[in-house]
C-alpha cells in the first residue's frame, strides 16, 4: 500500500503514537508526511496534560503559532514553577524534567551561618544559592511528588553545584521512594545521622564506615558518580 495515498489526519494520529524524535525524523519523507508531523494533532499528544496550567507561569509561551512552537518553547525554556522549583520538557522524548531551588532542599545545619551562606545569583534560574563555609558531612535532601512526573519513565537525579576552591565531589547519592514516615521535615537530622552513621575519622571521597554501613541498607541504593560539567559551567 502506499503509505502517500493515506489522509493526512490518519498519518497524524499513527505519528503521534510515536516520539518527538520520530515524528521529525518522519516529517522528511515527503511534504505530506511533513504536513502531518507538523500538525497540532500530532504535537498536542506530546504535551503534558497540564500545559495549560504550566502556561499561566509562562505568559511568552502563548506567542507560540502552533502546538509543536509550544512544544520547543518548553523544552528549550525552563519555567518557574513557583520560586522554588522549575519546569523543562525533555526534547528528543517530552518527558517531564524538575529542578528544586536550594530553599526547596532540606540541608544539615542550612540555616547555621558558621556552616552555609545565601548568596544572590541574580542572573540564574533561582535567584540565590546556599554557598558552603566549612562542613563535617553532608546532608541534602530533597523530595518531589511522583504524581507529577512521567509515568513508566526512569528517572535520574542529579545534585547541581559550582566549586570556587577545592573541588569535593559528592560520593554518596540515594534516591528513595517512600509512601510514608518521610522525615524530611526533622529540624534535627543533621545532627541525628551523624549520631547513627557517621565515622569522625572518615575522609570525603574515600570509601569509609560509613559507606560501608549505608551501603547494607536495603532501601537504598548508592552509586559513585563522575562530576559532569554543564553548559553554564556548573557541576
């Protein structure tokens, strides 16, 4: 059969069952099947169900002539969701992407001006970062509500930092899934874990008791990673 002789709008919605990278592959085929990769019925199936919630914390967006512009616009653009958390959609895929401001994260001893500092970044996404004066061990954490994210999607989580003197990496990373009795919110976590796990004489980067002790939890599961270098020169 030829695949030319089809209705566009039949093309369309066979396009739109496959990806964003499918469907620009697919436009180059012909100027018909060009004309259905391109079409709103297409584009529409690889916007999130609520786009139009995420349009009212991106006005510019609305410029945008036609559903696949909308689609580029939010990939190649990160939206604040609120001050504290953003908003990006994954080119090649249209799977969600979300990124947590540092007031957003719970960090050991934050709020202690001997160990943390805020700093105004005022020409970043977030508007200032928590910059670090002297530490023992550290303690981050952050939580998002899986309801928001793509279903059947691996995810990976990434910590985002900038190093103006000696260049520690983070070895230790968990991500965790839990329904309930989450202690985020524990105003003393930071000085309860080093009660529970941590070794004084344990040195950053090297394999420790720490590590050791963490890494015989069954409930999570931790990885040394690389540092990789982004684009806008943090880590």
């Amino acid at each position: 059969m030829d695949l030319e002789a089809l209705p566009e709008g039949c093309i369309a919605e066979v396009i739109g069952m496959t990806t964003p990278a499918d469907a620009c592959r697919l436009s180059l085929i012909s100027r018909h099947f060009k004309s259905a990769a391109d079409s709103d019925t297409v584009w529409d199936k690889f916007l999130p169900a609520e786009t139009n919630e995420i349009l009212l914390h991106f006005e510019s967006a609305t410029d945008a002539k036609s559903k696949k512009e909308l689609y580029l616009t939010l990939s190649d653009n990160p939206i604040l969701i609120d001050r504290n958390m953003s908003f990006s959609l994954e080119k090649w895929s249209g799977k969600k992407s979300y990124m947590i401001a540092a007031r957003r994260l719970r960090i050991a001893w934050g709020n202690d001006p001997v160990c943390w500092n805020w700093k105004s970044l005022p020409k970043s996404r977030f508007k200032e970062a928590l910059k670090l004066i002297s530490f023992g061990l550290f303690d981050i954490r952050g939580r998002i509500e899986t309801r928001i994210l793509s279903p059947s999607t691996t995810y990976k989580a990434y910590l985002v930092y900038r190093s103006t003197g000696v260049n520690y990496a983070a070895t230790l990373t968990a991500v965790v899934a839990r329904a309930s009795g989450f202690d985020y919110d524990d105003e003393d976590l930071g000085m309860r874990e080093i009660n529970k796990h941590f070794n004084f004489s344990a040195v950053l980067g090297q394999q420790t008791l720490l590590e050791e002790r963490l890494a015989r939890k069954e409930i999570m599961k931790y990885t040394e990673f690389p540092n990789e270098r982004r684009v806008d020169g943090w880590l």
